[in-house]
C-alpha cells in the first residue's frame, strides 16, 4: 500500500510497518493527543512548561516508532518523521495482531 494508505490507516488506530525496513519487528503509531497536567510528568522540563502554564499543557497527536536503539534493545522514537522513501514506496503494511 502506499505511504497515504499507510496514514489512513494510522488515523484508524492501526500499526503500520514497511517491508523494505532493515530492522524486524518496526512499527508505527499514532500517540493521540493528550492533555498534560504537571502532577503526571516525569520530565522536568515538560513538568515546568505544564507549571508555568497554569498547570496543563496540550500534547499534540504524534507518530510513533516502535525500533531498536544503536545497542539493538527495543525502544521508542516519538516524532517520527517519513524519509523520501518512506512516502514514495508503496511497500507498507498493515500490522494485524
């Protein structure tokens, strides 16, 4: 399927991976937006942006990626961002679990 396939069915709720992927066992997601409050953050930094406004701050939507660090141990990348192969190979997948 295509990279615009791929977003659609990321608004759906559903993981998406690319076959042409190096690593095994890569995903994406979309993390829906979320309001913060300062009491739930272990971030300082966010904690202090959500104290000094008023105690809240808006999270927006973000993708996602479920991958490995530079050691091989799982990880996850928030604000992934699509390469120029990424969007013009129509290699994606949807992940049915």
């Amino acid at each position: 399927m295509t990279f615009g396939d791929a977003l659609e069915a990321l608004k759906a709720g559903k993981k998406v991976t690319r076959a042409g992927w190096n690593g095994k066992g890569m995903y994406l997601w979309l993390k829906q937006g979320i309001t913060i409050t300062a009491d739930m953050c272990h971030d300082t930094m966010l904690k202090e942006v959500a104290t000094k406004n008023g105690g809240t701050i808006t999270g927006l939507p973000t993708i996602c990626m479920f991958t490995h660090d530079s050691c091989g141990y799982k990880a996850v990348l928030t604000g992934w961002l699509a390469s120029q192969s990424d969007m013009l190979l129509d290699d994606w997948e949807v992940i049915h679990e």
